[in-house]
C-alpha cells in the first residue's frame, strides 16, 4: 500500500493574502483570501524566550514563550494592489502609487502558502501577519536578463483573543478541509478556555 506521508518537502507556492479584521471584543475575522504571485523564497523564525527556573542543582522547570515568527518573503514583484492595501501607499489621481512618511497603524492578513511535497502538497496558514516596505535595488542589463527581485520583512505575532499563530494541514486533514484551504481562512474551534478543540483517542 503507497504511503500518504510526506518524505520531502520543496518550493514555494500558491501565496495567498486574507485581509484581517480585529472587533472591540478582540475577535478576528478576515476577508476572501487573494492570490499574491511571484513568490520566490520564505524564510521565517519562531520568536520566543526559554526560561530556566533552577533547583536541586538542576534545571527544576522550563517555561517557554510562543511569540510568533519574523522573516521575509522574497517575491518577484510587489503588486500594486499589496503595496496600497497592506504597505499604506496611496493611487493618486493619475494612477502614480505614491509613499509618504508618517506613523499609521499596521495592516494585519493571514498568509497562506504552501509547499510540494513528494505525496501531497502541505498548505500553511499565518493567522496576524504585517510586513515592512521593501528595498529597492537594481543592476544593468548584462548578456541575460536576471530579474531583481523585492523583498517583504514579515512578521507574524499571535493574533488577539485566542493568541492563534499558525496552523497547516497534515496526512488526516480532511478533504473538505484542505481544497478549501484558499477559499476561506481556516479557523479551529477554540473553546471558552482558550483550548483548541482536539481530536480524542
């Protein structure tokens, strides 16, 4: 019988963006997901102190802190559509996207991706993501063309309320569940206590 695990994983694709939306009582919720193209390369980092509480000589308790992720997703071209909804710049009224300094609150998404796999592609959810402006370089054209391509800082904190971070799909994942990964952001039941509600057995 053909396994239905995963061996490897490689390449990045099917980024998506879902626009999140915070309620006074800290409830999130999001908009339809959009396809963000181009994506070249992600890299992310768990954030989160360790600490060691000694006694006996030995380390007696460990507590650790879950405080999302920070990276950078490198992608071909930022649209132009990301770059007014999500990096604050503005379409003036000859259609030029324009930058102006000055402090404004972040524009927090979800960012869904995923990534091949021998058996089955694996689809990834950040639940309360921003990003910073990119930099802009460029080279003279040479004998080919290489493509320069932007590069987004990402951060991804655990989003209110329910302090949800991360999820994606595993080898039982539901069918429904995972072709519908990009039609709406994938949210687990969480009950009263903050607890996800698990699978018992």
């Amino acid at each position: 019988m053909p396994s239905t695990s995963n061996k490897i994983r490689y390449g990045i694709q099917d980024v998506h963006v879902a626009e999140a939306t915070v309620s006074a009582a800290q409830a999130v919720s999001y908009g339809t997901p959009e396809r963000l193209p181009g994506a070249v390369n992600l890299s992310i980092d768990p954030e989160g102190d360790t600490s060691p509480f000694y006694a006996d000589n030995v380390v007696y308790y460990r507590s650790t802190a879950n405080n999302g992720y920070t990276g950078s997703l490198e992608m071909a071209l930022v649209p132009d559509w990301f770059r007014i909804k999500y990096l604050g710049e503005v379409k003036d009224s000859n259609g030029v996207i324009v930058e102006q300094s000055g402090s404004s609150e972040p524009s927090y998404f979800a960012l869904l991706f995923q990534f091949q796999g021998d058996v089955k592609a694996i689809r990834h959810v950040l639940y309360y993501c921003t990003v910073s402006r990119p930099s802009t370089e460029g080279a003279t054209k040479e004998d080919s063309i290489s493509p320069q391509t932007e590069t987004l800082n990402l951060t991804a904190d655990p989003r209110p309320g329910d302090k949800l971070v991360k999820a994606r799909t595993g080898d039982d994942t539901a069918s429904e569940t995972y072709n519908s990964w990009y039609t709406a952001v994938y949210v687990p039941t969480v009950d009263s206590n903050g607890e996800i509600q698990v699978t018992s057995g």
